[in-house]
C-alpha cells in the first residue's frame, strides 16, 4: 500500500483511489416487458406449429405483428428431392389438413382409431395396407399430396425423397388408397411412430 500512496503524494501532492464504483442500471421496463412479450409470441408460435402445422404458424406469424422474415433465408434446401428425405417427411406430417390439424396430429389418431385410419386415405396415405401390415403407404400421386408439395423441391417428387428413408420402399403392386388404385412408397409404421413424437 505505502509503496503506491507514497510516491503519488511525492509527485502530485495528492493521492486517488480511482473512480467509485456505479451501481449498474436497472434494466429499462420498457425493454423487460417487449423482451417477455416477444419470448410469449414465439412459444405461441412453436405451439401452433406442433399442433396445426407450419402453414398455421407462418399464418398466426402475420397476425402476431412479428418482423418479416420470410423472404431472408432459405426456406427449403438446396439440391435435388432425394437430398433430404427427412425433411421431406418432416414437410408432410407438419402441413395442415383440414380444420386446423397437422398432418401429425391427424395420424396419431389414425394409428389409434380405425375410422381415422380411413380418413387418412383422403390425404393419399394408407395405413396397414393389406400387404404391409407394418406399413404406411404414401401415394405416388394424389390431389392432397400435389398441394402438400407443391411449393417445395419435393414437388412431383416425393417419392424418390421417400423412398430414401430407412426401410422405406416402393410398392410391388398398386394399393387401394382413396378409391383408386395407386403405386406407392411404404414407410415402415415404427418409423413414422418415432417421428411423430419427435
């Protein structure tokens, strides 16, 4: 101690122990409550696209006044349809299907419940088909399945991404889905149970 105050009396006459410590700032409760708010928003958000799907979310985004964003990024990735199976899936079973349900939600019904087993054939997806009855069947072509993929590079391709999966494979024969005879991919059921919880 005296080999520092010493010397600074010596040359200035005066001796400073430095700047006294600031008290820091109360956060501004302003900032606190926009923070809290958009932190609100955005599990708002991450709720309704679990529950009602991605096209749900992106609409609730809108009404929740939240900055747009959707022209900054990248919305599907890049290269061909086979590049990404997963995400292929991962499309399908969060796209809305009818009353504000995820395809999601709408097959953890349908895999318990034979009459939304039905229902699921009006989205060109058959569950248990009579030759894979650990199978799901995706339709090659379907009018729901057009429009899920629509926009996407999946589009008129979904079969090649699907049957990248693992265990996924093509239909030896034409399944009955939705009245109509139709080639398509089967995703084994265990699969789809896992990613349906994820």
């Amino acid at each position: 101690m005296t080999a520092e105050v010493l010397p600074a009396l010596r040359q200035s006459g005066i001796y400073s122990m430095g700047p006294t410590p600031q008290k820091p700032e109360p956060p501004d409760a302003k900032q606190v409550l926009l923070v809290n708010e958009m932190n609100a928003r955005a599990n708002l958000l991450k709720e309704a696209r679990y529950i009602y799907g991605r096209e749900a979310a992106m609409a609730l985004w809108d009404r929740l006044g939240l900055p747009d964003i959707a022209g900054e990024g990248v919305n599907e990735v890049a290269g061909t349809a086979a590049d990404d199976p997963d995400g292929c899936l991962k499309h399908l079973i969060n796209f809305t299907c009818g009353r504000n349900l995820s395809v999601r939600i709408a097959l953890a019904f349908a895999l318990a419940d034979d009459v939304g087993a039905r229902r699921m054939e009006q989205l060109g997806i058959k569950l248990r088909p009579h030759a894979y009855p650990d199978g799901v069947a995706i339709a090659y072509d379907h009018e729901y399945l057009w429009e899920v993929f629509r926009l996407t590079q999946w589009h008129g391709n979904w079969k090649l991404a699907l049957q990248k999966l693992p265990a996924a494979h093509q239909s030896q024969n034409a399944i009955t889905i939705d009245g109509k005879q139709r080639r398509a991919v089967v995703v084994p059921i265990s699969l789809l149970e896992t990613r349906l919880g994820s």
